[in-house]
C-alpha cells in the first residue's frame, strides 16, 4: 500500500486477483464511489511505469 507523491491516490494491490488498484482520495473526506477506483492488470514482474489514474484526475 502506498500514497501517492501528490496525496491524491491511494495505491494497492490485490492479493487475489493481483491487480493493482489506484483508490482517488479527495479532501474533505467522503465516501468513495466505483469512478473513484481504477485497477490495472500486472504483466511479468513489473508494475505498469505511467499511472493513467492520476492523468485523468
């Protein structure tokens, strides 16, 4: 789990479908919704370079 450089999103990864998820994290806090979740699939052992989460913040 970590935070992004910007504290816009909250990064995790999925132990069982092991994709990684990018959680949108807004201020003031509120209940987030499923357009504030956005996941990627991992291929081999890299994790994707660009984070399309935040560009379209």
């Amino acid at each position: 789990m970590d935070m992004s450089e910007d504290d816009k999103a909250l990064y995790f990864i999925n132990l069982k479908d092991r994709k990684l998820y990018g959680l949108f994290v807004d201020t003031p806090a509120r209940v987030p919704t499923a357009a504030d979740v956005k996941s990627w699939v991992r291929t081999g052992r890299s994790l994707p370079q660009q984070t399309p989460f935040l560009s379209s913040l």
